[in-house]
C-alpha cells in the first residue's frame, strides 16, 4: 500500500481484504470507504476529493449494493455530502440505509431527525451509540442497551431502529432480499463471463503434448485447407468467401484465361512493310527447282519467327496464374491455421515452395507447348483451307496492282488486311510476289490456328494442374516437407508454446475455475 498510497496521507483504490470469523456473528460483507475529504490537508494530493469520491461511486453504483450511509447524530442530514452522492445512484433510496452514530452525544431532536426522513432514506435508519474509551465490545453494547432504555428523549425511539445487534441484523435481512433479487442477473453474468473466457480459450493456439498431437492437428489443418481449395478453385463454390471477389477462384482463373485469349489473339501492329519479311525469307531459302513452289523451309522460317514473337506471353500468363494461386493458398493456410499461429511460418514456407517448384514446372511445360508449334505446320480444320482459299483468290489482282497497272497505285484493299501499300514492291519479279502474297495468305490462316490451339492447350493444361495441385500435390507436399527435420521440423515447433499464451491460458483457465466455483456458490444459496 506504501507504493499506492504514498508514505503521507494519499489513498488507493486498492482494497485491503480482512476476513473476521466468529462463532455467532453475522454473514456480511461490507466495504469500509474513507470519508469524503473537501479540502487537502498536509501530504495529501490537491484532487483527493476528486479520488475519494470516483473511489465512493465505483462501489455505491452497482445496483446489488446495499449503501450504508454513516451520519452523526450532531449534524443537519441536509446538507450531508454523502447523502447526496448516494441519492445520485439511488434516488428512491431503496438501497440506502442511514446509520445515526453518537446518539448520546446528541440526543435531542433525533427522533424527529429519524422519523421525517427529510433526505428519503428508502431503508430507514438505525441508531447507535459508539464505543468510549477503553470499553470492550460487551461493555460498550450494555451501555447502548442501557442508553435507549432510561434516557428520556431516546427512550421515545422506537427499539427496533436502535442498537447495534438490530443494525447487523438489519443488514443481514437487507442483503438476503437483496441477494434473491439479484442472483438472476448476477447468474446471468458469472454465465456471461464464462462464456466469453470459455470461447477466449478456445480461441487460443491448441495445445498439444506429443508429436502424434501434433501431426494429427497438422492433417486436419491440411485436410480442411484442402478441402476449401477444392471448392475455390475446382468447384467454383465461393459460399467461404462470399463478399471476398479475389477468393472466387474458379472465375478468376476464367477472367484471366480471356484476357490472355484476347491478348494472344489481337490483331498485331504492321511494323514492317507489307511482304518484305517473306520476300527476305524466300530469297534466303530459294533452291534449284521449278520456281511456282513455295519452300516448305520458308513457310517453317516464317512460323518460327511468329512464334518467337509471342514466346513470352504464354510464359508469363502461366506464372502469373501460379501467382494468383499462391495467394488464395496462403489465405486459406491462414484462416484454417489460425489456432496454432506458431507454425503458421512452416506451413506458408512450405506453400511457397510448393508453388515455386510448381511454377517451375508449370514454365516449362508451357515452353514445350509454345515450341511444339515450330515443329510442323499441321491442322486438321478445315478452317485452314477455307481461309487461304478465300485470300489467295486476290493474289492475280495484287500482282496486276502491282507490276501492270499503269496509274501504279500507292495501296491495294485485301480482304483481312484493309488498304496495304504495295510501291515498295514494284522491285520484285512477279514469281517472287505471287510466292510471298501465297506464304502471306497461308501463314495468316495457319497463324489464327496455332493461337486458338495454344489457348486450348494451356486451358487444358491449366485445369489439368490445378486439379493435380489440390488432388495430390499439396497434401504430399506440405507434410513432407513440415515433417522433415531439414524443413525447419514444423511438427516438433507445434509443441512449443510462446510464453505469453502459456501465461493467458493459465490465467483465462484460473478464471473459469472462480466463476464456476461462484456459479456453485449461487446455486447452494438458492438452494436454501
């Protein structure tokens, strides 16, 4: 109490607790509180009103208390400061009773003080008589009996509000009624509180005592994050993540797939003059040979090169899909491992390697899948043959526009391409025209082909790995790799824990034991 109080004449709000048995004395509990204080003598704080009376409230204002309001019988009740803080909280005053002490020292007019209840004491009063000198509590008590008996004024009050043993009684009778109509509300808080502290607990990482806990706790985790992957990305099921838009997987993945189709698709900008590439390709691959064939060695050179051009693409579509899934993986890790945060780490490590290598995987595949179409020019559509028929139909016109036409024209409309500009290619013999605008038309047919089958492969390919990932991969994954030592030994660190849940544990357990004890105590009282 010296560091609350100070060493002089401060206060504290902190209780000092006194248990006083007896054979025959009453069953009370009462709080003494220091007397109000208006002006701060020597060693005590300028506010010491102000805590004294805060310190008065906290107690008085709980409706289950009962406010025991000491007043000397030498005073007007009137102008008592106590009387009226307690009529703030009470303003019946039905939880209020008025103890009148030094009744000897000023016995006249008390029984017109005690009988007008001029301050509305709901309770009544009780007069006594304090203890004189060096009497004992025998004596003293004689004294009072004595007192309210033969002295004249104090004679006239009646017996039943005078003395101390009726003041004890009194008050064991006021806390017995005021017990019985409060134990349903003070039932329904000791219920309250332990709910709460019991979902706290609960709320707390699990605690585990062997490996075998550990690993059991770990494959729910798996099994449940497993599950909630399945219907976010497989079953298009986003009833776990309703309002979440970036959870809803499987139309994530949907969007994204289109915007690479539309992308992979999209008409390309005319960087070069119109056939000069196949013309340079030609005379590189030209041979000794009838001169209306088309070397195959071009068609593949001119394939090749498209397919260069758009490498990166399907690449980086597939990363960033992995990407994505990375994401939604981690926040499903969190949410099904947020009992036992201490391995979160281990367990989001090892999605994250998981992924990496997946990734990795997954690149190479689309690699392969991208450079499959530099091996042959094959397709068994027959939009092929309808598109290059409907092109090359123009190739006469273009070539006369070309070499013949005489207004030798700046441009030329080809279906597919709009207007074109052909004066750069009045250089060329006509073979050499008639071979490029054939190559031209074929690749360009051929070309929409090839796309449209890369989008079709890599939707098949990206459903066939997503599926495979949930399926088996991650489950194998992740325990193999929290299992083993080498991996940081995520199992072993899910027996560790932290001190500060240790200590809450502790605490919130200790809390539930008093309030279940209390709810016994309550239920034993109104048993009798």
């Amino acid at each position: 109490m010296y560091y609350d109080a100070g060493s002089s004449k401060g206060v504290s709000d902190a209780p000092l607790t006194l248990h006083v048995k007896k054979d025959g004395a009453p069953d009370l509990t009462m709080v003494d509180l220091p007397g109000i204080t208006r002006v701060p003598v020597k060693g005590q704080p300028e506010n010491i009103y102000e805590q004294i009376s805060g310190m008065i409230m906290k107690y008085i204002k709980p409706q289950e208390s009962i406010i025991l309001n000491v007043l000397s019988a030498t005073v007007d009740f009137t102008t008592c400061e106590s009387i009226r803080m307690s009529r703030q909280v009470d303003k019946t005053g039905e939880r209020t009773l008025a103890v009148v002490t030094n009744a000897d020292m000023a016995p006249e007019g008390l029984l017109q003080k005690v009988t007008a209840d001029d301050v509305s004491i709901g309770l009544g009063y009780v007069c006594v008589r304090n203890r004189v000198g060096e009497e004992t509590y025998e004596e003293a008590r004689e004294q009072e009996e004595l007192l309210f008996k033969t002295h004249p004024s104090l004679s006239m009050i009646d017996e039943n509000i005078v003395g101390l043993p009726v003041l004890a009684q009194k008050l064991i009778q006021i806390q017995t009624t005021m017990i019985s109509r409060c134990l349903p509300e003070i039932v329904r808080k000791i219920n309250h509180k332990m709910e709460t502290a019991d979902l706290e607990l609960k709320k707390l990482p699990m605690e585990m005592t062997s490996s075998g806990d550990a690993l059991m706790t770990l494959m729910d985790i798996i099994a449940s994050a497993k599950e909630s992957l399945l219907r976010i990305l497989i079953q298009g099921d986003f009833s776990e993540f309703p309002d979440n838009h970036s959870m809803h997987g499987t139309a994530r993945l949907a969007d994204m797939l289109s915007k690479f189709s539309d992308d992979l698709q999209a008409k390309p900008k005319q960087v070069r003059e119109f056939l000069i590439d196949e013309i340079k390709v030609l005379e590189e691959c030209k041979c000794v040979g009838l001169p209306n064939f088309t070397p195959r060695s071009a068609f593949m050179a001119i394939l090749s090169q498209h397919v260069d051009d758009i490498h990166a693409k399907p690449v980086e579509f597939i990363k960033n899909i992995w990407d994505y899934i990375e994401v939604v993986l981690s926040s499903v890790i969190t949410k099904y491992s947020e009992n036992i945060p201490r391995v979160q780490p281990s367990i989001k490590r090892a999605g994250r390697n998981l992924m990496s290598k997946i990734k990795e995987q997954s690149v190479d595949r689309v690699i392969q899948i991208v450079e499959m179409e530099k091996l042959t020019d094959y397709t068994c559509s027959p939009e092929y043959m309808k598109s290059w028929t409907e092109k090359i139909d123009a190739q006469k016109s273009f070539v006369d526009a070309v070499l013949n036409d005489k207004t030798k024209p700046e441009s030329f409309s080809i279906n597919g391409f709009g207007s074109v500009k052909i004066s750069h290619l009045r250089e060329y013999h006509a073979h050499l025209l008639q071979q490029a605008f054939d190559m031209k038309m074929r690749i360009t047919s051929y070309w929409k082909i090839v796309l449209r089958r890369i989008v079709d492969n890599l939707a098949l390919y990206l459903q066939l790995s997503v599926k495979y990932f949930v399926n088996t991969q991650f489950q194998k994954e992740i325990v193999a790799e929290m299992v083993d030592p080498k991996g940081g030994g995520g199992v072993e660190r899910m027996l560790e824990e932290s001190p500060s849940v240790a200590s809450k544990r502790e605490k919130l357990e200790k809390s539930i034991k008093v309030l279940k004890e209390s709810k016994d105590a309550v239920a034993a009282t109104v048993d009798q």
